[in-house]
C-alpha cells in the first residue's frame, strides 16, 4: 500500500516538472519572439523648413472707443413734452431730441420784453435831459442801469426757454431712449446715449521697451470677431507721454475708420503695428510643434541609421518665433531645408521609424479664413 502511495506521489512530480517545462518553453519562445518584433513604420506627412521675409509688427489687445460719446441730459428740471427721435437714429449736430415744457417761461417773457421796451424810453430821455444838463449824472447812471438789467433779465429767460429744447451736441448715433413724455426730468437725468462711430478709437498699450519702434501716422490693423475675418486700417494718431508707473507699459490710441458702423464702442480688438523692418525668418506649420511645459520640439524626419533602409523620427527642441496664420517662426533649433513631421505629433516618439504621404496633408495658410464666417 505505502508503495504504491509513494509511485502515485512520484507520478504527480513528474507531470507537474513536465508541464512546467512546457510552459518555460513556451514563455521563452514568446519573450524571443517579442524581442525580434518590429513595429510597423507609422505614416506621417512632412513638411519642410522654409526661409521667408515677414514683416515686422508688433501686437496687443485694444478696446474701442467713441471719438465723442455722451448720455443727453437737460441742464435745468422740467417735463418733457415732445420726443423728437427714434432710438438707434443717427442724428445731425443741432438736431432737437427733446423739448422740455416753457409754458411759465413763455407766460413771463411779453413783460419782460415789454420791461425793456420802458426802460429803453426812459433812457432816451435821460440821454436827452443829460446831455442839456437837467439830470444829474448819477439819475443818468440809473437809467442806464435800469435798461440793462431789463435786458439781462429778458436774456436769462430767453436762454432759459432755448436750454429747455435739447439738441443734439454732434453728429452721432443715438442710443436707447431712456426718457418717456411727461416725464418729470432733474439736471443731468439720461434722455439717450449719443456717440459718434466713424471714425473710432481703438486704446491699447504696449511695454515701454517698444515705445523706440513707434511714432504717430505707423499703419495699425485690427480685427475682431465680431467682423471674422477681416481686417480693419487705421494709423496711430496719439501717444500717451506718461508711463504707467505701475504695469510700466504706454497707452497708445490709433485712428480707424468705420463707415460701416459695425465696430462700437466698448468692443474689444486684436491690434498689429506694422513696422517698416521686415525680418528672415525660418517658418513651419503651427501644427509641427509638440508644445510642452519644459520645452517645444519637432521630430525631424531623416534616414534611419542602423536599422536598414527606411526613415526615422529625432526629436528636435525648438524656440518660437512669432506666428502668422498657420505657421510659426523658429528662432532656433532647425536649418532650412529640413523636414518634419507636420500632423499627428503628439503621437509620435523619438526613433521610430515611419512612411511619408502627404496625400492627406492639410493646407496651410498664412491668413486662414474660415469656411463658416
């Protein structure tokens, strides 16, 4: 019995060594075959480094402003009882927006008028009776007084009258109306915003270390979204004398023109200054940089070495330059001529080998316009 329970044990040993070499067999055969396996080469399209001559420009973000813009408010309390314009108008210097009630004023002015109409008699007589030498120069002085605070005061009401029917101060573009007939207005109550459009400012301010580059009349080109793409001329027409003591950058103002009415005030704009200094740049598709955080790299397609015939990638850091539409400018890290991989970046590693098609490499433009604008 003990025998047969020793074969037994025995038995189960030599199955269990049997199929553990079977098994090593096996994993060191895998393990041979997977150090033996090759990648397949991964498809890229390329693009080559190209030397071009950019103009020279410097950049900044700009809010627009109205050449002249105020809110319409009477000078003296009153009801309004005419409303003479339609929100969102354009108006005409001088334009009557509102008239205020003047029935009292109109009521006091025939004996105000009538006041001055007296004392201009009297002071002819006086004139007369001074000159023979009847009155005394003080009754004379009396007279003469008494006509021009006459005068003075039938003025004052006439001013009065003439305040009380608001006009339009400039040429402009009327706002909201904010004000309703028989309404009770105080001194300085908005009636309507006025501001006039065209032409517009657009405020930017740049760092002092480029206040050197420009001067006033350098061409500046905006664009905004609310007017995709296009862009809008103008010309620097100030320069702030006074540094912000605290960002130390300068506030510029630029001159541009909007018959259209399409920019208004308060927008915000990406603003270029052309500068008359054009630079040799290398350039390459935006979408050839891997961006990281330590530093931007391109992988550099060239022949493989020691791996046969084929192609590789080298992964190449880079610095930027400026950016134009679809490309970039690389300040350093490639020479002209050399080709790297243009799409798909983010995928790819350095060493790894690939096959170039650019059949369906995507086209890249210096000033891209989007087929949805």
């Amino acid at each position: 019995m003990k025998k047969r329970i020793i074969l037994t044990v025995l038995g189960l040993i030599s199955v269990v060594f049997l199929l553990g070499g079977v098994k090593a067999l096996q994993i060191g055969s895998m393990i041979s075959a997977g150090k033996k396996f090759v990648p397949p080469p991964e498809t890229v399209t390329v693009a080559s480094v190209k030397s071009e001559t950019w103009d020279s420009s410097l950049t900044s973000v700009g809010t627009l402003t109205a050449v002249q813009g105020v809110t319409v408010a009477p000078e003296l309390p009153g009801k309004v009882v005419q409303i003479l314009f339609q929100s969102g108008a354009s108006v005409h210097k001088g334009e009557v927006l509102v008239r205020q009630d003047t029935s009292s004023e109109q009521a006091q002015l025939p004996g105000l008028l009538a006041q001055v109409k007296v004392t201009k008699s009297a002071l002819q007589r006086a004139e007369k009776l001074f000159a023979d030498k009847i009155i005394s120069p003080s009754d004379y002085d009396n007279a003469v007084a008494a006509h021009d605070q006459a005068r003075a005061a039938a003025e004052n009401l006439r001013t009065t009258i003439e305040k009380k029917t608001i006009r339009a101060p400039f040429s402009g573009r009327l706002g909201i109306r904010q004000a309703n007939l028989g309404q009770i207005l105080k001194e300085g109550d908005p009636i309507v915003g006025l501001q006039a459009l065209d032409p517009i400012f657009v405020d930017f301010t740049l760092p002092q270390q480029q206040l050197a580059q420009i001067h006033l009349g350098l061409p500046v080109r905006i664009t905004s979204d609310a007017l995709p793409g296009v862009t809008v001329a103008g010309k620097i027409s100030a320069i702030n004398p006074q540094v912000d003591a605290d960002t130390r950058n300068l506030k510029v103002q630029a001159t541009i023109a909007n018959a259209s009415e399409k920019l208004r005030p308060g927008m915000y704009v990406n603003v270029a200054i052309a500068l008359p200094v054009k630079n040799k740049v290398l350039t390459l598709p935006a979408t050839s940089v891997l961006y990281a955080p330590y530093s931007d790299s391109v992988f550099v397609v060239e022949p493989a070495t020691g791996k046969g015939q084929g192609l590789a990638l080298r992964q190449q850091f880079v610095r930027l330059g400026a950016k134009r539409g679809d490309f970039v400018a690389i300040a350093s890290g490639l020479k002209e001529g050399e080709s790297v991989a243009s799409t798909g970046v983010f995928k790819l590693r350095n060493g790894q080998s690939v096959v170039v098609d650019n059949k369906l490499a995507p086209s890249f433009e210096k000033a891209p316009v989007p087929e949805n604008k």
